[in-house]
C-alpha cells in the first residue's frame, strides 16, 4: 500500500509539504501573571515553552509546558473560518499522597516542576506524562520528571484543580530489553526523554525522543514503547513491547504524536541536546546526543496494526522556525505538539517549543 501511495505523490505531486511560514495561527497562548507565573520571565517561559496538546472536544483544548506545573486550559471560538484559540486558565494537580511518595523514594519532595512533555487520552481520563529525563542543562536528577497522572476529563473542563491517580513509569524503563541503563542518565549521554504519547487499541503509546536506535548510523530508528492502559495506575508492565519505527537518518526522535481511526501521526524530529553548562562533570566522554539544526521535523503516519514502519514521505515537512526569548535573543523553535482538531477533519493544532502561538493544519489526508 505504502509504494502505491508513493508511486501517486511522486507522479503528482502530492504530499509536496507544507512549510511553517504556510501554518495559519490560530490563538496566542498569553499565561496570566498570577501565582507561580507572576515573575514576567516565569510567565513568559510558561506561555512559550510549550511540549504538548490535546483537545477533547471541540469548544476547549489542554495545553502543558514542560516549565514548573505547566498544565493550562484554552477555549475554542469557532463562530469563524478558522477556529480562534484564547487562554483560559491554568490547572494545578494535587500532589500525590504520602503513601505514593515514600513509596517511589520521594518524601519531601518539592512538586514545583513536573517537566510536563505528553498528553495522551482513553476519552473519560487525560494522561500526563513527564519527561522521566534528567535536567537539560545540569545534567542533574529531577524526581518529578518521573510522574504520570491520570486525570479525569470532565473534571478538567470544569475545575481549575484535579485531583490525578498518580503513577509512575520507572518500572517499565527498569524492565530488561527497556533502557535500565538510560533510566537516570544524562540526555547528552543518551538518557531516557519521553515526548510523544497516544492511546491506540488500548495500549498506552510511549514515544521517545532519546534514547534512539543507531546511533553508529546502522539501522536508525525512533522507539516507541506499547504497555496496557489498564495496567497504568497500577504500575503494571508485564505485557509491555518495545517497537522500532526505521528513520532515514540517526539521531531522529519522537516529538509529539496522535491517534486519527487507525493510524498515528507522529512528529519526528531532532533527538540531540544542548551541551551541559560549563563545570559539570559528563557521565561520558562526550555529548553523544549533539543537537543539530539540519534535521528536519516533520510530521509522519504510522499504521500500528500494519507493522513497524512508517509511511515512506512526509505529510508534512516543517521549515524552521526563529522566535525570541525572554532576553530576546534569537533561539531556534522546535515542533513539540500536535492535536487533532475535533471540530473539523483532517486539521491538527500544532505547538512549537519556543513560540506562543498555536498554528494550524488543515487538509491532511492520512494514507
């Protein structure tokens, strides 16, 4: 099926991708200055720093940032062409209880930043997920990063507080054959970043920027990880499968995905990482996982039911993207999240990390 489609957009044109200067923007997400956002870089960091999306109905999206509790509600107007996306509040979770922290090692923990990077849904719950990644720039632990809550979706519409199961993934990255040696380790070593996630068929899909498969440049490919949703709360991994989708290059990871019927988008995209801040001690020889500016993100399809392989071309090739930062510096924004529209077929809401905006995609046919 895939050379048949391939054969098609070679002879046509089809699928010629769409460039981010094309992307309509449909809303701005401008974080209110209250709380833990009052500081103006706080609340600029927390507007821009944007890792994930999803809407679960068409009058209303959730949004998070992978900065402090960075979980917030926008609202769909759709009395126009275009939806228009405005901001509406920011949610905050109850901590876990005592129970659960002292069980996962945490007890006086501070839950000040959760590293939010996922957003996946069974439809009656939301699930957040965090990063399970050491800090970026220190190369340091982050406890927090290490959560997954379960929120219900209703109560997420209707209240600015949910009250999740908590839970936590660290047993199924400690499994043989799923990255125990990248569980705890610093991403310039290779460690463990989640950043995609999506429920299809029941499973919880796990999409990782970092570690990838191929390093050396033989056999590349992005790893996605299939557990049970049942099994979720409960920390149960006993079914879990690892699952390599082949990449054109190494280095290439999971940024965000989505289920659309019987397929998944995924956005795929740079794995590396920024260097480590001057003085601290690598846990290797070197930044194995250099970042790198001429891998492309782009957004891909994948038929779970039909096999390991994604479809040959891009549905979408994204251009790069220049924002500033709070100091206004140039920095380079990078494709984080992607929602399926549900109040209009074939679009998709798209995220940059390094931008405010929410663009918007329209007239994409899956194959």
């Amino acid at each position: 099926m895939w050379r048949v489609i391939t054969s098609l957009t070679a002879m046509f044109g089809l699928l010629s991708g769409v460039h981010a200067a094309d992307l309509a923007v449909v809303g701005t997400i401008d974080v209110a200055k209250v709380g833990a956002f009052k500081k103006p870089k706080k609340s600029f960091e927390q507007s821009h720093n944007m890792s994930g999306m999803f809407c679960p109905d068409a009058d209303w999206c959730l949004v998070v940032s992978d900065e402090l509790q960075g979980l917030h509600r926008l609202k769909v107007d759709r009395t126009g062409e275009l939806p228009l996306l405005s901001y509406d509040t920011a949610l905050t979770f109850d901590p876990p209880g005592q129970e659960f922290l002292t069980g996962h090692g945490m007890a006086g923990t501070d839950f000040e930043e959760l590293d939010l990077e996922a957003i996946a849904s069974d439809g009656d719950s939301v699930i957040f997920l965090g990063s399970h990644a050491n800090k970026r720039n220190s190369g340091a632990t982050n406890p927090t990063a290490h959560l997954v809550a379960i929120a219900n979706t209703a109560a997420l519409k209707t209240s600015a507080t949910a009250t999740p199961q908590w839970a936590s993934l660290d047993k199924l990255f400690q499994k043989e054959g799923m990255f125990p040696d990248a569980l705890y380790k610093q991403l310039q070593c290779g460690g463990v970043n989640i950043e995609g996630a999506t429920v299809f068929d029941g499973n919880l899909l796990i999409g990782l920027r970092s570690p990838t498969h191929g390093t050396d440049g033989s056999t590349p490919g992005a790893f996605i990880i299939s557990t049970p949703l049942a099994g979720l709360a409960g920390e149960d991994f006993s079914q879990a499968t690892l699952r390599v989708l082949p990449t054109e290059a190494p280095l290439i990871g999971i940024r965000a995905m989505e289920t659309v019927d019987d397929s998944v988008v995924i956005v795929t995209g740079d794995a590396g990482v920024n260097d480590l801040k001057a003085g601290v001690t690598m846990e290797c020889a070197a930044n194995i996982n250099k970042e790198d500016p001429a891998r492309p993100f782009e957004l891909r399809a994948w038929k779970p039911n039909d096999g390991n392989v994604l479809a040959p071309r891009p549905l979408v090739t994204f251009d790069q993207v220049t924002e500033k930062d709070f100091d206004g510096e140039d920095v380079r924004a990078k494709v984080e999240g992607i929602a399926s529209d549900p109040g209009r077929p074939n679009a998709f809401f798209v995220l940059y990390d390094g931008s405010a905006e929410v663009r918007y995609l329209t007239d994409i046919t899956l194959p």
